[in-house]
C-alpha cells in the first residue's frame, strides 16, 4: 500500500522528523520535508538520507515556515502528497512561557494553516494528516493513567496551543471530512533528542563529565514525572495512524511514570557515578506552572493499531548514555588532536 506514495514531513530535521523520514524511506515513500533557512546547518540528523535520487525513497528538503501560509499553500498543493505529518512545531515548554504569542502562531494556527491547505488540495485527491498532538495538554488533569477521554488541563501556552491545534485538527474532520488524526504522544526521547530537553541534557552532561568537559549540571523541578517512551517506537505509531479505515486519535505511551531523580539515579549509575555530587538546582529551569505527573494509557492503539512500546525507561535512558558517552569521546580526540596540531605549541 505504501509503495509510490509521497509524504510530507514538518519538522522533518527535528528528533521525530528525523525517524519519521527513516521510516517512510525504508517504505519506499518519497519524502519530502519542510525546512526553515538558516544561517547554520540543522540537517544533521537527516544527512544520512539525502543522497538517493528523487523518487520513491528518497527524501527532498524545501524552505518554508509554518507562519508563512502563501509558501505552505504553494508548496502542499505543488507536491501534491498523499499524507502529511505536521511536526513541526515551538517544541520547548518552558520557552513558550517566554514567547507566549510566537508559539502560538507556529504550534497552534501552524496546525491550522496545514488543514487549511489539506482541505484544498482533498478536492483534488485523498491526503490524511497526522497532527502531533502531545500529553502536555493534559497538565493538571486528575485522572491517571490519561487516555483519549481524559480532560485536558494545560498548564503552558505551548500546551494551549496543542489544545487548539487539536480540536481544529477535530473539527476538520467532522466538518469537512477530511482523514486528519491526532497522535497524543506522551514524551519520548532518543540519542537525537534536542539538549535542551531534560533526558538529554542529563544523558549529555554525564558524556561530557566523563570527558573532563563539564562538572556540574544545573537543573530545575526534579520531582516532575513523566512517562517516556522510545522515540523510534513512536514515529511507527504515526505511520499506522494514517493506514487506518477511519481516521481517529490515539494516546501513545508506554504507561510507566518515572521522575527526573529516577533518570539521573540510571543515567549517573551506568557510568558508576553519583549524580548528588554533580546536580545544582538552578531557579531559572523552573516553569511558572509546571506538570508535575504524566502518565499515559495506550490501550486504543494496542487494540485498534497493534501499537506496542519496545523499550523500558532504563533501557532508553541507557542508550542515551552510551551514545553520549561515545559522542564526548569522539569530541575529546578531536579537541587532543587540534591541540596536539596547533602550531603555536
Ligand atoms: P523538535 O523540537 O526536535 O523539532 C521541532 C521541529 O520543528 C524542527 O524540525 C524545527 O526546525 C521545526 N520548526 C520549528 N519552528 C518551525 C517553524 N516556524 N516553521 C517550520 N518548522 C519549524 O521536536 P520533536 O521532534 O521532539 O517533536 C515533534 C513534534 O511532536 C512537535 O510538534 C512536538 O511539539 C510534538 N511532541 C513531541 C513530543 C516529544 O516528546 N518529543 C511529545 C508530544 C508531542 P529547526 O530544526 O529549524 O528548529
Ligand atoms: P516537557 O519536557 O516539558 O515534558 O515537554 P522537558 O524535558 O523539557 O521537561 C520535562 C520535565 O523536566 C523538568 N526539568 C527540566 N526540563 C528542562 N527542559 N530543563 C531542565 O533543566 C529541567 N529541570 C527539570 C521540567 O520542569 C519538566 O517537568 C516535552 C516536549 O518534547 C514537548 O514538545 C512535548 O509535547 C512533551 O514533552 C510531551
């Protein structure tokens, strides 16, 4: 079913973009991913994937912003794909407190702009778009473990505007019949996870203490739970959500809640060190209103998509050690060799 059908990925040189782009690759779509200029490279997490000619498995980059409507009209009704995934986003929580209004224009009307393009080009041709919904919007809400029928109570403007960017993804589909589905992913990570996300930021410091690069880590609220997942497992979940008879919204966790002492305790462990003697609490990492527990029921997506989680939280974080262990290393040869050339030795 998946041979000769095109793509499009938002966000394709973020963490999920990047495995989503692997994933439809490895399907034989031809991918073709929206990238913001910039003055420095952001494609690294994708470079392996850019030299197959175009066609099925190949993946082909084009500028645009998701603030910019004329480009993303241009652009979804020129390539014309048969599915879209809107990834893209403001991702980071705690900035969203800062850029309230800018967040909401990329997270929340973003979704928008793409629906608004997809009901255009479905009088065309049948396009399903997977909308990345996120446990975030459920913040304060009681009820544990969170399913779909859970109340949301965000507690951040990025956590308002996935609530938006939800129910317009909803109402696109019950108003205009549109195949649109929001994945509700509860958090997961990965060694390309962005560092300024609290698993890697400790996964990386633990590398780079190792290395003799840093030796201390600031770090804000540890008593925050969370239910993290594999990333890689994920991106499948997003896939599958577009093969269905019927579009619908699915929770994606791996229902386990695990607070950021439970992370440091493993991440330190596995390098045999105590994280106490590292960590320094930093007010600036705290968030007005923060969630403090998360954990998600997945069942829907175990029975309707035959979705599982592959990897417990020990597991994940442990392969995020050694990938950072591995990458300080490699930062440390570099920075001897540089040393042992520089001329004015
Ligand atoms: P990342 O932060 O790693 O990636 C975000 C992507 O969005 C990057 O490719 C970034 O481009 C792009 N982007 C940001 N702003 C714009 C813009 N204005 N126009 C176009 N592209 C833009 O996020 P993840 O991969 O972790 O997450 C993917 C999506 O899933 C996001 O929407 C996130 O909110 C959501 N989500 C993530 C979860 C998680 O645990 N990872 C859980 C639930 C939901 P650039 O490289 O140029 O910055
Ligand atoms: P989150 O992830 O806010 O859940 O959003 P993040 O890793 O940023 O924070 C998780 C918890 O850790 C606490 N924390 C810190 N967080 C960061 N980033 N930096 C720190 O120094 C730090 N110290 C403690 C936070 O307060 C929080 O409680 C992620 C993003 O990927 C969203 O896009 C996505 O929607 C949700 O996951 C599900």
């Amino acid at each position: 079913m998946s041979e000769n059908r095109c793509a499009l990925i938002t966000g394709i040189t973020g963490q999920d973009g990047s495995y989503l782009a692997e994933l439809l690759v490895s399907k034989g779509y031809e991918v073709h991913g929206l990238i913001r200029r910039s003055s420095t490279t952001t494609t690294g997490r994708i470079a392996h994937l850019m030299d197959a000619a175009p066609g099925p498995g190949s993946v082909e980059l084009h500028y645009g912003d998701l603030s910019d409507s004329i480009g993303l009209n241009t652009l979804i009704l020129d390539i014309e794909p048969d599915e879209i995934y809107n990834l893209a986003a403001q991702s980071h929580v705690r900035v969203s407190f800062d850029k309230p209004l800018y967040t909401m224009d990329i997270t929340g009307v973003g979704a928008l702009r793409i629906l608004e393009v997809a009901r255009q080009l479905a009088r065309r041709k049948e396009v399903r778009v997977y909308q990345a919904s996120s446990s975030e919007m459920f913040g304060a809400a009681p009820d544990v473990p969170q399913n779909e029928f859970t109340t949301f109570r965000p507690q951040s403007p990025y956590a308002c505007a996935k609530v938006y960017a939800y129910y317009q993804t909803i109402n696109y589909r019950e108003a205009y019949d549109l195949y649109a589905c929001n994945g509700i992913l509860f958090n997961h990570e990965s060694p390309r996870r962005g560092e300024q996300f609290v698993t890697r930021k400790i996964t990386r410091a633990v590398g780079r203490i190792m290395h003799g690069f840093q030796d201390k880590l600031f770090l804000g609220n540890l008593d925050a739970k969370r239910d993290w997942g594999y990333a890689k497992d994920y991106v499948e979940a997003m896939w599958l959500m577009l093969q269905q008879d019927e579009p619908d919204d699915f929770v994606i966790a791996t229902g386990e809640s695990h607070s950021i002492r439970d992370c440091l305790e493993i991440a330190f462990d596995r390098v045999n060190l105590n994280w106490e003697d590292y960590v320094e609490i930093d007010p600036r990492f705290f968030r007005p209103t923060d969630v403090s527990f998360l954990q998600g029921d997945c069942s829907k997506a175990r029975e309707s998509l035959g979705w599982e989680p592959s990897t417990p939280f020990e597991e994940l974080i442990r392969i995020m050690v050694d990938a950072d262990c591995d990458l300080a290393a490699r930062e440390r040869a570099l920075e001897d060799m540089n040393a042992n050339t520089d001329p004015r030795k």
